[in-house]
C-alpha cells in the first residue's frame, strides 16, 4: 500500500448506529496493520440549542469510549485515538484522508432506497467518495456474507489499484478472490484480456485463490448482482484517474444499490508491473 504504516483508518462516529461501523473498520485496520482514529464531530449551534452544552458534549464523549470499547474488542492491541471536531460530519475526515490509509464511513441508508432515486449528492458517503484522498469504505446496515472478495476490472490505471487493493484484502482474509470484466455489446469478450491483467497484478501472491468471469451486460448492474454474494467489493472511483469530485456510473451504481461493504479505491499511484 502507498500509505505509510503509521496512516490511521479514519472513522466518522455519529451515533450509536455507527458502531457496527466502527467494528468492521478496526477489522481493517488491524488486517493491514494500520492503527484506527475516530472523530466525532460537534456542531456548536446544536449544543447551544440545547438543555445543556456540557451535556452534549458529554454524550459526545461517551460515545467515542463505548466506540473505542468496540475497536479493542476487535483487536484488543490495535492503536485507536479519538477526537471530538468542530464543524460538518464529513469536512474533517476529507482532511485527515490526505494522510490517512482509509476512510470509513456508513451508506445513509443508500442501498435501501428504490431503483430509479437520484443519487443524493450531499450523503456523507457520495461526498467522500467523490473528495477523499486515500481510498474510501462505504460499509452497509446489514453485516456481509461470507463470501469472497469481488473486484470490477476493465483494464484501466484505476480498475489495475482496485485490483491489487483487492488481492490485499483477499489475502489478509485468507479468502478468495472473483475478478469480474463487464464487456458491453460490440467489445471483445476474449477471457484473456481479463486472466493476463489478474496474472500481472497477483503474481506476488500466488496463494490467493481467484476466479476471472468475463460477462456481457451493462458493468453497473452485472456488478451489483455479482456483489450479493460477496463479502467485499472494491472498485475504482472512475476507470480513468478522476479528479476530485468524479465518480464513474459503475461506482455509482455500486455505491447506491449493492448490498455489500464497497471500497472504493482512489488516491493511489498507479499499480506496478512486477
């Protein structure tokens, strides 16, 4: 990884409901070694509005303690700081992704919206997604299935960091690897486009079991389906390096309707060929 070995994984704690959130980014973060920060953040105006700013502030503190609780029941040695920050929920962990490892953050509910909704722009998960630093873990409301790691690869700078990203993952699992080519109607489905991108990228982990399905259809949806029966999906933001605030329609679409915690990959160099 590109980070440095002492980069945090930041997490965003609002509410209780985030500390499932908190759980699985301390799995991470002890995976890959990396130690866990947590921020909460304070918007003033609120806590002047109510019964008692110290109170608020209180319950602020509290929750960061039963979060670190959950961290160190995940890995009782993991590093974990916490901090209480002023302002926007997202705005301090779109500054601390320019030195940290990862970013987690929960999906608002995403994945359950209806087919058809507009992509709401300003949920934390889009607005970190699109502005982040490093790469970004959107985890979902219900926990992930057991199954292996899924990686969308189309051949471009960014697809190739998603991929090792996701040999990394797979093997800190001890678990398999799905690397999946969408080919739209008119490409070329040759299977091995996909296999010799798979072998060039992998070649330092021979251990990993993968499986490569080159499938026709439309990369957002063949995608989503494929996500549902896996533990992890991990895309990059867009094919092409983005600038910040671009995402692709595949991340998109993943981001919005699969089921399965998704990292999206971004802020990287470019992987190396061996």
């Amino acid at each position: 990884m590109a980070a440095a070995n002492d980069a945090p994984a930041l997490v965003g704690v609002g509410s209780e409901r985030d500390l499932p959130l908190v759980e699985l980014a301390a799995r991470e973060a002890a995976a890959f070694g990396h130690p866990l920060h947590l921020i909460h953040t304070f918007d003033w105006g609120v806590a002047f509005a109510a019964e008692s700013v110290a109170g608020t502030h209180d319950e602020a503190a509290d929750l960061l303690n039963r979060a670190v609780e959950v961290a160190r029941e995940v890995e009782e040695t993991l590093p974990v700081g916490h901090e209480i920050a002023e302002g926007s929920r997202v705005q301090p962990l779109i500054r601390g992704s320019e030195t940290a490892f990862l970013v987690a953050v929960g999906d608002s509910g995403m994945s359950t919206r209806q087919p058809g909704c507009t992509l709401p722009a300003d949920t934390p998960a889009v607005q970190l997604v699109t502005q982040a630093g490093c790469p970004v873990l959107v985890a979902r409301r219900e926990p992930p299935t057991k199954g292996p790691v899924l990686v969308g690869v189309d051949g471009s700078v960014g697809s190739r960091q998603a991929l090792k990203w996701a040999f990394d993952c797979a093997v800190r699992r001890t678990g398999r690897l799905v690397a999946v080519r969408v080919v739209e109607r008119g490409y070329d489905d040759a299977p091995a486009i996909l296999a010799d991108t798979v072998a060039e990228i992998g070649s330092s982990e021979p251990g990993v079991p993968v499986e490569c399905h080159t499938i026709r259809g439309a990369p957002g949806d063949v995608l989503v389906e494929q996500s549902r029966s896996a533990q992890l999906v991990v895309v990059a933001a867009r094919g092409q390096q983005p600038g910040r605030g671009m995402i692709g329609s595949t991340c998109q679409a993943l981001l919005y309707h699969s089921p399965t915690p998704t990292v999206v990959v971004r802020g990287l160099p470019p992987a190396e060929s061996p």
